[in-house]
C-alpha cells in the first residue's frame, strides 16, 4: 500500500481539529485574509490583490492535490458530545500549512526531494499559522505549531522542519525557540529580510 495513502492527515489537538483544505473552504479563508494584520509579517501575501489570493489558494489545493504540501482549515472543536460531523462553518478559526520552502527569485523549492512519505514532496517543509484576529493571545499558535511538528517527524518522518518568518516577527521566533528550532539563515525577499529556522529530529521516531 502507498505509504501516503496510511497517513492520517485530520489532525487534532486539546481544542482544534484540522482537516485538509477543501474548496469549501476557500471563502472563510478569503474573509480571514481581509482581516487586519493577518498578514503582518508576510508581504509577499499582504500585497496581493484578491484574485491573486484566490489563486495562490487553488495552487494551495493543487499541492495537497499532489502531496507536495500540506495545508488545513482549523476548526474549533464542538463539545465532546457532539459527533466530529457537527463542526459548522462558524466554528473555523484559521489555518496551519507545512509547505515548500522556495528561494526568492527562485521557483526551485530549497533541498532536494527527499520525503519518505512523498517522493514528489521536497526535504524543506515550513511551518505556518494564521489565525482569525479573535483567536489571538489564547495559546492557539503554540498549540497548532506544536502538533504540525509531531505531525511532520514523527508520521510523515522528516529530518527536519523549517520555520520562516520577516526578521522583525519577534512573535514567530519566540514560539519557535520554544520549540526547539534554531537558526540556520536569513533571505531577501521582496526587499524584506527573511529568516530561516530549523528543527532537526533527535532521534528516529517510534514505529506506530
């Protein structure tokens, strides 16, 4: 059996469950990118007009599509009474993303191809987060970042997972420290100096 077709990829933590994005999620993502600030720190995606959003979202598709990437709507989990199907659309509260690292000015994803789970998927997936403006300040980042990083050592067995953020997003160089993820380089991308972070796997994971 394909190895990717054994990963389950509907993730859940003590207050969220992630499911892969879908085409029906595209709307709640397009009202959270109207958000003030959700793009703060990335401006690659803050100067983008609306069409050019909703078609970096279907490129987002087209690589859970092709398992080259990896990207989920969160939903704030309903009371443990109730079925997982209950969730409603009023309950998502943002996304999370393990995706392709690329040099700026380069379509070439950095490293080489390399993941077990994928051969299509290149070595250096980054860890992302955005959340709805309410969601803010509650533990949420480290809550979702945290489970992506389980997710992408120890059932997809990378050897490492990359964090990328502006140089003066002290929020995301925080929470990743915490993690365990140190620096490895800086990158200019549109005028905007970005860092790279990495976590490396101490050790392989358990077989589950």
């Amino acid at each position: 059996m394909d190895k990717q077709r054994m990963i389950n990829t509907t993730l859940h933590t003590a207050r969220t469950t992630l499911t892969l994005l879908t085409e029906a999620d595209l709307p709640a993502m397009e009202a959270l990118a109207r958000e003030p600030d959700t793009f703060k720190y990335i401006k690659k995606l803050r100067v983008m007009s609306p069409e050019q959003y909703t078609q970096f979202l279907h490129a987002k598709l087209e690589q859970i599509r092709t398992g080259v990437g990896y990207h989920w709507a969160v939903w704030l989990r309903p009371d443990s009474s109730l079925a997982p199907s209950r969730v409603s659309p009023d309950q998502f509260i943002g996304a999370v993303n393990l995706n392709p690292i690329k040099r700026p000015g380069n379509p070439a994803a950095i490293g080489s191809p390399a993941n077990p789970a994928s051969p299509t998927a290149p070595a250096r997936l980054q860890i992302g987060c955005q959340l709805k403006r309410e969601y803010w300040g509650q533990g949420f980042a480290s809550e979702l970042t945290a489970r992506l990083l389980h997710f992408a050592i120890h059932e997809l067995r990378l050897a490492a997972v990359y964090g990328v953020f502006e140089q003066n997003n002290d929020i995301s160089r925080r929470l990743l420290e915490k993690l365990g993820f140190v620096f490895e380089e800086s990158l200019q991308e549109q005028e905007v100096i970005i860092e790279v972070h990495k976590y490396v796997r101490k050790a392989d994971p358990p077989e589950i």
